[in-house]
C-alpha cells in the first residue's frame, strides 16, 4: 500500500514558519484506524487527508486528524490541502468545494496568492468571570484573562499583546480542565489588528502554530469590538504566522480567512503487506487508546 504525502507549511511564505500540515491525497478512504496512525506518525498537530467525492457538488472529501483524535474543523490543514491540490497536483478549478463534518467548505485564491478559506462563523458567549470554569482556566495559564468567552473551544481575553506573548501554560493543568478541548488567547495587536496563541493539550497539542479555526470565532468577535469588516491577525508562537480575517454583513455566518502556504517536502508512504499492516495498526490502536 502506497500513499504520496506532501508536508506544507500553512499560513507562512517561507519554510520554517506557520503550521506544518501534512497532506495525504487518497483515491479512497481506508480504515480510520490507519488513518490515526498515519497521522501519529506524522506527529504534526494536523494531517489532511482527502479522496474524490461522490457528491455532484463537493470536489473532495475531507478529513483532519491529530495524533491522537479526528477533528471537525481545521484551518490551517484545509489551506496546506489546497495549496497541494493547485501546486503539486494540478487541480485547474479555481475554487476548490470541499465535503467535511463541519459541512460543504469552498476554498479559493485571491490576486495576491493568498489562499481564502470560506468557513462557518462562530458565535461565542460571554463566561461570567467568577466562575469555576474560569478560576481553573487561569490557574492553568498563570494569568487571568479580562473576558472569557466559550464555544466548542474556550477564547480568552487580554489586554495587552504582551500579556498573551508572557503565557507559559500548564499544559497538564489545561487538559484537566473538564469539557475543553483547546483554548484560543487573544489581545489588540500593537501593529496588526489583533494577536492569537491556542493551547489544546487535551488532542495532544501544547501549542498550536497557527490555528486557522480559531478565527472563526476571534472574527466575528474582533469585528465586533473593532467596527471593522476586514482585519489582519497574527499568531504569534514561537513559528508565527500571519492571516487576513474578513466578516461582512452581506455574508452573515461565514468568515474568510485567507494566508500564504509553501511546500516544505515531497514524499511516499510504503506500508507493509496487509496482514503485518493490520498487525501494526492494532498495537499502534492500542497505544493510543
């Protein structure tokens, strides 16, 4: 059994920056527990995988898993797929439509080169800062944000770029921290319109590079507070990455999110016959359950 894998660097212009995604174009999908242990093996907080689809409107289906779990939505894995299918493989569309468990995602390419995400907006609630919730989120972050807003993953307000930049998280403390998968750290920028950093130890991920689903919520969340429709963010761990972030009355419930992505390396798996194969996969499994 044989697979081309492609490592891209998503949301940089440059090798050694944004968020290294590997990709795995299939002509069919396989056993989910290969693909777990495909994506182990990587060891990259994202591996892409995507085969043909049969639907009449949809390209591609499309799947993204950490090390350790599948996830419903990932940003920066969608635009290093993308950026495979236009740049290694040839695909001639201009738009790329996508089937995922968060629905039907288009993908395009603006005048600059940036890759544009169209991906559902996130609405977020306001936590009341006393409670429990929040006392144990601060605890784990060593800092106590000024708002805390939940979704399916926790968004944390600063004041300062400098305080977001200052966190050293307890990873061990964050993924004790009941019903929370990642939690997204946020402030003004000082010379962009807002920053970001993203913890999720809970699926394996101390921190994230950059964390394209994260935006979906700090969108519509920073046009609100800013008044402004079109907006530029960077995430700004220790890879950084930049992202032009758009939300606009004229597309309610959808956010762009768009970057740049680079081809870091090209390659092949080979696995072994399937008897062995299944062998390892099984022992593998059992690991990591």
């Amino acid at each position: 059994m044989r697979f081309r894998h492609f490592q891209v660097d998503a949301f940089a212009d440059r090798p050694f920056a944004g968020n290294p995604a590997a990709v795995v174009p299939m002509e069919r999908w396989v056993d989910d527990r290969l693909l777990q242990c495909l994506a182990s093996e990587h060891n990259l907080s994202e591996t892409a995988f995507f085969v043909p689809s049969a639907e009449d409107d949809r390209d591609f289906d499309l799947r993204w898993m950490t090390p350790t779990a599948e996830v419903r939505l990932c940003g920066h894995a969608t635009v290093a797929a993308a950026h495979v299918l236009w740049n290694e493989l040839g695909f001639a569309g201009e738009a790329i439509r996508f089937g995922s468990a968060s629905g039907a995602l288009v993908v395009t390419r603006d005048g600059a080169g940036c890759i544009v995400l169209d991906f559902p907006a996130i609405e977020t609630v306001p936590v009341a800062v006393g409670e429990a919730l929040v006392e144990r989120v601060s605890a784990a972050l060593g800092a106590r944000p000024s708002e805390v807003h939940t979704s399916y993953d926790l968004v944390c307000v600063f004041e300062s770029e400098a305080e977001v930049a200052s966190l050293e998280p307890d990873s061990a403390g964050l993924a004790g921290v009941a019903d929370v998968r990642a939690i997204g750290c946020t402030a003004a920028g000082d010379d962009v319109d807002f920053v970001a950093r993203l913890f999720a130890p809970a699926v394996g991920i101390d921190e994230d590079p950059v964390t394209g689903s994260l935006y979906t919520m700090l969108g519509p969340y920073w046009a609100g507070r800013l008044g402004k429709d079109a907006m530029t963010a960077r995430q700004i761990s220790t890879r950084g990455g930049d992202l032009w972030i758009g939300v606009s009355a004229d597309r309610p419930g959808r956010v762009r999110i768009a970057g740049h992505a680079v081809t870091y390396s090209r390659g092949e798996i080979t696995l072994p016959d399937e008897v062995e194969r299944d062998r390892a996969v099984a022992r593998m499994t059992t690991r990591l359950v």
